[in-house]
C-alpha cells in the first residue's frame, strides 16, 4: 500500500463529500492533525480508521488501496482463464525433466512445488 496514493484518496472522499479536514476528522472519531498527516501521505493510516473512513465515504477498503475485491477479480491465473499460448506452456513445463523444471522455476522466482 503506498501512503501518498491512500491519502489523495482519503482527500479526494472527503472532499466530494463537501468536508472540511475537521468535520470529517470529527465524523471518524480522530483529529484534524492524524487526518492531514494521512491525506499528505506524511503517516500512513492503520486499516481499523481506513476501514471507518471507506464506511463514511460509501466507498470499500479496495478503493483506497487498488486491490481487487474478489479472486475472480485478481488475475487470469486465480480465474482459471488462460489463453492458448497459456495453456501450452504450462503443458511444456509440465512435460521438462526435474531439473530442467526446476531451472524454470529459478528463472521466474517461482517457489517449487513439493
């Protein structure tokens, strides 16, 4: 989670909802201080108050922090959805000798399977 994106964020939901720093501090239980720190991305804020300020501003934790709200959301791979030339090499990797497998899994930085 990078700081300063979460804070534009934070800044950017409150501000459509037309609040000063203050008013909307007071609305999340905190102080107009810790706010302005988060919206300049100086502290980043602890998921409990993030949680708060999503409820607040209708929006969901995965606004602020750009993550996909579901697995089926995450990527092809979690979804199971590959193209062709996917599927073939996966069946290629399947098909190499130990070794060659492994020399694979190196050069992907991809932990081996046990």
């Amino acid at each position: 989670m990078d700081k300063v994106s979460i804070g534009r964020k934070i800044r950017a939901a409150r501000q459509k909802l037309g609040l000063s720093q203050a008013e909307f501090a007071d609305r999340i239980g905190t102080s107009p201080k810790s706010l302005s720190s988060w919206e300049r991305g100086a502290y980043l804020v602890d998921v409990v108050m993030l949680n708060t300020i999503a409820k607040e501003t209708g929006m969901t934790l995965n606004d602020f922090t750009d993550t996909p709200s579901s697995e089926t959301e995450a990527s092809p791979v979690k979804r199971g959805r590959f193209t062709e030339a996917e599927k073939q090499l996966i069946e290629k990797i399947r098909c190499l000798r130990a070794d060659k497998k492994k020399a694979v899994y190196v050069f992907f930085g991809v932990r081996e399977d046990k």
